[in-house]
C-alpha cells in the first residue's frame, strides 16, 4: 500500500483529501495546543497539490501558485510556505520595490475553514442584538489558502510597470492568532460597562468588567453613552512574530479583521477605529487587567466614513511608529480601540458605533485577524574605496 500513493500522484492524481486515518483534520485538532493545532493543519495543507492559476473574484485577481505548498516551522512556529505571481484587470502586478514577478509567501497558523452557508461546522454566538445566531462554516484547505492568499496579495501588491519576468522575493509573512486556549498568542475582547460609569471611568479604568476570547463572529469595538453609563469595548491580539530574520527591514505592516455583518456603520460623535500597542499580562490569555495597559499612541488608523456596511476585511496599514512595534524576536501587541478611546472624546448617544468583527476561531478560519507583514534583508551598498582599498 505504501507505493500506492505515489503511483497515484504519477497518474495524476491528486491529493485533495483533509481525512486521515478516517478524522477530518478538525477532528485532529480537539484537544492539542496551539502550536500542535498549527503543525496538524500545516502537514495536511502540504499534501494537497495547491499547483495552478485559479481566479479570485473578490479583488479582480488572478493567482497561479507556483510549484509546491511546503510545511514549514521557524523558530518554533508552525505554518506553509508559498511561491506566487498574480494579474490584477488584466495586468502583471508587482511585489517589494515592484521588481519581483514571484513572491514567496509565509503563512502562520494557517486556516482550514471557510464560510460556508450550508456547511456542517457550526459556530453559536449572542448577537449585539441579544439574539443567538449561528456561523456556518466547511472544511476546504485548499479553498481557505487561496482565499488568504488572495487578500495578502490584495494589501501587499504594487504596481507591475517594474516586474522583472522570472524575479522571485523573500518575503512577505502571515501571522495568525492562535483562538481561546492557545498556547503562545490570542485575540480578545475587553468590556468596561458597570452603573453609573462616567467616560473619565470607562476610559482610565485599572480593568475592564470583562474580558473574552471566544466572542466569535461579535468582537466589539465601540464606545457608546448608554445614559446611564459609558460602555467601551477593546479588540486587542497577540502574534508571535519571531520567525521574521533579525536583521530583515520591515516595509510594511497590515493588520486586518474582518467585519463579520453587513449593517452600517453608525459614526456618532466617533470618526476612526485606531490600532495602538497594550501589555497583556499573558500573551495567551486575557485577563481583566490587560484593558489598563494599552497606550493611546496611534499605530494606524481607518475612517468609518470608509468602513462601509459590507462583511469584509477592514485593512489598517501600520504607519512608521507602528512598523517599529513589530517584534522580531518575540511577540508583537496591539489592540483596536475607537478614535473616542484615542483622544479622550466622550461618545454621545446618538450612535452606537458597534463594529463587529471575527474574532481567532479554534480551528482556524480564512476570516480570522490576520498580520501580514512584509520584509527583506537589506541591500548591500558598497563604495569604491571597499572595492578597491588603495
């Protein structure tokens, strides 16, 4: 039997399946840590053939995924590695300076589920509205890379005047949180809301009245004055980033969640959602004091003028103080908070400002907070006098 599957694969065949030894790699993953979830789902992604142009209709892209998708594991940190070339309205796009045709992707973590509204993986969460909603979602592991994919080449691509044919790089790297009970990073809300809160309470408090890790498809960021008290919600995640090189130059940082429904976006008095830094006393777990250690320093920012109403990744591109949070050889820290939480704005009753988002679900979805940075090592420059010392 055991020369059974390359023959298979000779005849052209390919090896699409996500079961093994009769489980789906979800049923794998109950009961393993973080980092063993990470491994599991990496292995099986690596044996399917991902080879191939397939189209993304989402951001008018075109993909071919060049040779093999590999498992990989750098500095204890489990994911795949890909090489990529994309067209975008008809036309080659770039990567890095706009040189490379063929990018090399890193993805940590990765997903293996996607939305699905008939399939049989369920997610059960309380709405904003009170109301128990269910998230339908189906095992596709193939489907959920290129869906990824897709959108790391959607923040990272530039124009493709430059291309250099055949010009490969190194590279742009996906980081993942890991979901409730991970082992070394997480996602979370934090909720201060009690009676007779003021804003100066709400906003300066040493804790938050809750925190919460498995909020799913209702991770809150909002401030809101509910008249008889201020409530304000914190969105903050953990990713391990110690895979990217030392000595690499990070050119750019996108952090991106992903709006879990389609209603509007009601500014109130509130204008921004803002990526800031935060200490979290565990890097895998939240607790109550974590709402005290953020800092109102603006890594990034999105407008909700531009937010829209529509279930999709909101892509908040760091800025410089933002791409120095980046730790190489650690665990990198930021939280959403609201442009009201930023600059100490009391928000007024008129609107709610709730937005919505995915939160790191326990499998992993192609939906989930993602950080997609993208790095390389740095240029050698030389002066005449180094090449010629006389």
């Amino acid at each position: 039997m055991k020369f059974l599957l390359p023959l298979l694969l000779l005849a052209g065949f390919v090896l699409n399946s996500t079961t093994m030894g009769g489980q789906t790699v979800s049923e794998q993953l109950r009961g393993k840590s973080g980092q063993e979830k990470a491994q599991i789902k990496s292995s099986a992604i690596g044996q399917i053939d991902h080879s191939g142009v397939f189209v993304d209709n989402n951001y008018g892209l075109i993909i071919e995924i060049v040779g093999a998708v590999e498992q990989i594991e750098v500095d204890g940190q489990a994911g795949v590695q890909l090489f990529a070339r994309a067209w975008k309205n008809g036309k080659r796009v770039g990567f890095l300076d706009g040189t490379v045709e063929i990018e090399r992707f890193r993805i940590f973590n990765p997903p293996i589920l996607v939305n699905d509204p008939v399939g049989s993986i369920t997610r059960e969460y309380v709405g904003k509205d009170g109301v128990v909603k269910v998230r339908r979602l189906r095992e596709d592991p193939k489907e959920a890379i290129r869906q990824s994919l897709a959108h790391i080449i959607n923040v990272t691509h530039t124009n493709g005047d430059k291309v250099i044919s055949g010009k490969r790089g190194n590279t742009t790297s996906t980081f993942y949180p890991d979901a409730s009970g991970g082992a070394t990073t997480m996602s979370a809300t934090y909720l201060k809301n009690s009676a007779g809160t003021t804003w100066a309470d709400a906003r300066g408090a040493a804790s938050s009245a809750s925190c919460s890790e498995t909020r799913n498809a209702d991770s809150l960021i909002q401030s809101q004055d509910q008249t008889s008290r201020f409530d304000n919600l914190r969105f903050g995640t953990t990713n391990d980033t110690s895979p990217i090189p030392d000595g690499d130059v990070v050119s750019s940082v996108t952090w991106s969640i992903y709006k879990s429904d389609a209603t509007p976006v009601d500014d109130g008095s509130n204008t921004t959602v803002n990526i800031v830094p935060f200490t979290p006393a565990s890097d895998s777990s939240c607790a109550n004091s974590d709402y005290a250690t953020v800092e109102f320093t603006d890594l990034g920012s999105k407008s909700l003028s531009t937010y829209g109403s529509t279930a999709e990744y909101k892509d908040f591109t760091l800025n410089a103080t933002g791409i120095a949070e980046i730790n190489k050889t650690g665990v990198t820290r930021l939280m959403w908070i609201t442009g009201n939480d930023l600059n100490n704005v009391a928000p007024n009753t008129t609107g709610t400002n709730p937005k919505s988002h995915y939160s790191a679900d326990n499998v992993g979805t192609a939906n989930d907070p993602k950080l997609v940075v993208v790095h390389a090592a740095p240029v050698a420059t030389f002066s005449p006098h180094q090449m010629f010392p006389f």
